[in-house]
C-alpha cells in the first residue's frame, strides 16, 4: 500500500464511519457466519482457516472470530469504489472488497496492513461460529 493511499485512509477513519453507498447493501446483508481462509499478518506461512461472525453494528460491521480482537469495518472510502469496507483489527488498518455469489451471499475478500490476507465464505444459517 503506498503512503498516498495509507494517509487517505487514516484521514477517513479519523473523520468517522461512512454509511453504505447507494446501490450497495446496508450492514445488515452481511449478518451471519463465515469460514475464514487465509494468512496471518505475522508470517506469511501461518495459515488460517477458522470461523468467524459479522454483526451489523450503527453504520458498519463487527467481524468477530472465537478468539482475537474483533475487526470494526465501515464503508469507504474511496468514492469510486462501491464494494469497499474498511476498518481497524487491534491498531492495523484492514480493506477489504465485497462482492455476492449465486445465492446472492456476501463474499468478502480482505488484506491488512500487517500483510494478513483472507476470504470469509458464507456458511449456512444453521452452522455455528465457534465449536462446533
């Protein structure tokens, strides 16, 4: 990420959480369990594969998984992107990009700048976050 686009986006997070864009879906959409896959920003060769929950919260989301801090994510901010969230996860700035598969389920696929990376995958209303 350049600093260009490092300073923008502090200078949004610093002015507050932005509310959907028109045509894109309120926080609600994204409500449900997820399964995590990816890489943890401490090394790039600890995998992760986990589970985890969104929860709409005001104009935004909380992303929480059965351990760790929870990643606050709201929309924005570049203008031109519709499908952008961004947000903060223990003091490091994560984006990540939405989009929907064919049962019109949020997919979202994310990248912090500790250099985690990770898609979360809907899973069925019925499967539960944490232990099981």
């Amino acid at each position: 990420m350049s600093a260009r686009w490092g300073l923008l986006i502090l200078v949004v997070l610093a002015a507050g959480p932005a509310s959907a864009k028109p045509g894109t879906p309120g926080p609600a959409y994204f409500t449900g369990s997820y399964e995590r896959i990816g890489r943890l920003g401490t090394s790039i060769a600890t995998l992760q594969n986990d589970r985890v929950t969104i929860t709409p919260e005001g104009q935004g989301v909380v992303i929480a998984g059965c351990t760790g801090a929870a990643l606050t994510m709201s929309f924005g901010p570049a203008f031109e992107i519709t499908n952008l969230m961004t947000g903060t996860q223990a003091g490091v700035t994560v984006e990540c990009l939405f989009h929907n598969n064919g049962y019109n389920r949020p997919i979202l696929t994310c990248r912090a700048a500790d250099g985690a990376a990770f898609t979360l995958w809907p899973l069925p209303a019925a499967v539960p976050s944490c232990g099981g």
